[in-house]
C-alpha cells in the first residue's frame, strides 16, 4: 500500500486503541482511548475518555485518579513540546512508536491497524466514537 493513494486524496494512517487494564494478571480491559499517526500529516494524536463505571467494575479499587495521569501523559507525549517529556525532540512517528510499545502497565496499547483517510484528526474522533464510547 502507498502513503499516498492518488485517486482521492487518501491517506494511510495508524492507530490503535488505549486500553485501561486495571489487574494486569487478569488480563481485563476496558477501552479508553485511541492513537493516531499519520505520516503525510506528521499527525500523531491521543483522543481519551475514560468510563469510571466499566473501570470499577473489573476493579472497585482502581487508581481512577493514576488511570486519568497516565492518560493525560499519552496525550502530552503525542502533542509534542515541553509536555511531552524527554520525547519533546522526536518527530510524530518516533512519539507513535514510543507510545505502541508493548508494555505491562495499567495503560496499554493494544495492537496496531492501518487504515485511509482524508483527515486524520476527524478520524481520530470517528475511531474514539466507535471504539470507546
């Protein structure tokens, strides 16, 4: 598949989802937010919005307020400068890469799929629309 399909304007893009895993050893998750990365765009974003109700139910004693930190942290690395830490001088799709690593924390990325569009921060909405409301 090329970066660029000349037909209609459309480009690739990469995303997955931010999924919340309250007991890592249960392996239980719920879905709270997406990543996006859109290479033609140098587009990388983090749309988030975390349901307390589904989390406390896989766990009543879950750290909401950890959970919410460590979100808005995702969302700090993808919008660059000062709040993204250490990862401030790397361009969008190093953030990306950084940020789809494989991790056993409470916030994890789930896997990565690619898909075409026109305007990659409208589908970072459609994908948090579909995929975690």
């Amino acid at each position: 598949m090329n970066e660029r399909d000349g037909r209609d304007g459309r480009v690739v893009y990469e995303y997955a989802v931010l999924r919340v895993v309250p007991r890592v050893e249960r392996g239980e998750f719920v879905n709270a937010g997406v990543l996006v990365y859109c290479r033609a765009h140098s587009y990388v974003a983090a749309r988030v919005q975390l349901d307390e109700s589904r989390l406390r139910a896989l766990d009543p004693a879950a750290d909401v307020a950890g959970v919410r930190a460590a979100l808005r942290a995702v969302e700090g690395v993808c919008a660059g400068g000062a709040a993204a830490g250490q990862a401030a001088g790397d361009d969008a799709g190093r953030r990306f890469r950084w940020l789809i690593a494989p991790r056993s924390t409470v916030v994890q990325p789930g896997p990565v799929h690619t898909g075409l569009t026109t305007d990659p921060v409208a589908e970072t909405a459609r994908l948090l629309d579909l995929l975690v409301t």
